[in-house]
C-alpha cells in the first residue's frame, strides 16, 4: 500500500522534474529540435546551485542556475545556426562538454554535500511544515508554467512556434529563424537547469551524474501528459506536460513499492517512451485484419 509520505515525494518530485517536461515541451514540439543538451544543462543547474547555496546564497542560486543553463543553450544554438551542425550533433557536443565544465563548477569534485546548508526549503520549513517542499515546488511550477504560455503567445513566441512549424515560410517572412531557436532553446535549458537546481536543494547534495538519463525522463512525462491531454491550446499542453510529470513519479513510485530494483528505473522509462511514442503504430497493428471488407468462405 503506498502511503502519505510516499504520496508526498511523488508530486514534490513530479513538480521538480515538471520543468524538464516544459522543456522538452518546448524545445522538441514546438521547436520541433531533439535537444540533447537536457542531460548536461540539469547537471549543470544542480551544481551551479549547490555551489551558490554553499557560499551562502540558496534563492540567488535558482536565478544563477537558469542564466547557466540559458548559456548552455546558447552554445547549442550558436553550433546549429552558425556552424551548421545538425541539432542531435550539436546538442552531444555542448552535453560532453558540459561534463568537465559541471566538474568545475563543483570545484572537479564529483559531488557537493548541502546537508548543514540552508536551501530554499529550509527556508520555509517554519511555515509550511510538512509540505515545506511541496509548496515551493508547485509555486514555481505554477509561475513558470504561466509565464512559459504567455510567453508563447507573444510576437516572439508566435515567430518561434513558427519556426517549428515552417521555418522556409518564416524565413520568407523576413524573420531570423536563427533568432528564434536561439531563443527558444535558452529557454528551455534554462528551465531544465531551474529544475536541476530545485532537486540539488530538495536532496541537499549535487552529483555530477544526477542528469544522466535525463531525457528519457523528460519525454517519459512528456509523452504522458500528452496522452491525458491529447489536444487542445497551449496552456493545455503545458499543463499536460506538468500532469505526465506527476503521474511518471506516480508511477516510479508504485515500481518501487514492488520491490523493483533502482536499477531498473531507467529501463522503465525508456519502455514507456517507446510504448507511448509508438502507440500508433501498435494500434495499427491490432486493427483487425477485416478492415475494409468481409473475409470468409
């Protein structure tokens, strides 16, 4: 039976990894680029937030791990738009990078301890009591979320969901579509290195290995959330992104309560993602085969 506290760390977690659902929501579907940066730029906003939280400073960490991660970003972008690297490629490249370069932040240690650090949830425990990481989670969820729609339905973020769509008929349009993917892929690393900086603060510890597999567990929520809310506007779908992200933890929950081993948690993600993604196809194939006609003697 799974219990309160259970209950609990699944929607902490299921918000905190929310932001890397919002992510790749906003950089693999409206973008339509397969940003393989997520992994590094996490890893990257889980040390840039240990290391500022360290030095006394937990909330300056937060904004300090998204204008790392929009760096990351933007590396990514500059090798897609002006060296013509294709986007898988360059999102490898700026992501093995980002390995020597997470290992500095961290002062080349693998990990950084926080647990005698004052983090953003310590801060609000003598208020919130035992949902004093819950709260500030799904706050910031909440204000990203809504900020990520209304960003969305600007000029700018209309010219990138353009992009996304047809970038030969934006670019006859006169818009600079190495702008707009720019734009929007330091956006969305910097929200994937918001989310690493809440889980190094929610776990009082920073490893350099904490991002690995990351992707998969974005598109695993991702792909969920699509599934509760297959159609709809914007917000819909961000909002799908933050609902997939929740159930996924649900349901890591529920394999660990079988006694799975943690071991397994990344093979389950990834038969979800191949489930999901080729559901479909799977349809298709469980489709009688009298479609379009009566068949007998």
């Amino acid at each position: 039976m799974i219990s309160t506290a259970v209950i609990l760390s699944a929607l902490e977690l299921g918000c905190i990894y929310a932001l890397v659902a919002m992510a790749l929501f906003l950089s693999f579907r409206v973008l339509n680029i397969a940003d393989m940066t997520t992994d590094g730029a996490f890893t990257l906003g889980c040390a840039v937030s240990a290391t500022v939280a360290v030095a006394g400073h937990p909330l300056l960490a937060l904004p300090a791990a998204m204008l790392a991660g929009a760096c990351a970003g933007f590396i990514t972008a500059f090798l897609q738009t002006k060296l013509n690297i294709p986007s898988i490629l360059a999102g490898i490249i700026t992501n093995t990078g980002l390995y020597t370069v997470n290992l500095a932040v961290m002062g080349f240690s693998s990990n950084v301890n926080l647990l005698r650090t004052p983090t953003l949830f310590t801060l609000v425990q003598p208020y919130l009591g035992s949902f004093f990481k819950l709260v500030p989670a799904a706050v910031i969820i909440v204000v990203m979320g809504i900020a990520l729609v209304i960003f969305l339905n600007t000029r700018l973020g209309l010219s990138i969901r353009a992009t996304g769509d047809n970038p030969d008929m934006v670019r006859a349009s006169s818009i600079n579509t190495g702008f707009t993917i720019t734009v929007g892929l330091c956006l969305s690393n910097s929200l994937t290195a918001l989310s690493g900086a809440l889980l190094a603060q929610y776990q009082k510890t920073a490893d350099i290995n904490l991002g690995t597999g990351m992707v998969i567990i974005g598109l695993a929520s991702l792909i969920i959330g699509e599934t509760l809310l297959p159609k709809g506007k914007i917000w819909m779908k961000a909002l799908g992104a933050i609902l997939g992200s929740i159930l996924y933890r649900f349901i890591i929950a529920i394999a660990l309560r079988m006694d799975l081993p943690s071991e397994c948690l990344k093979l389950i993600s990834a038969t979800i993602v191949a489930l999901a993604i080729g559901l479909p196809a799977i349809k298709a194939y469980l489709k009688p085969a009298t479609k379009g006609g009566k068949t007998g003697c």
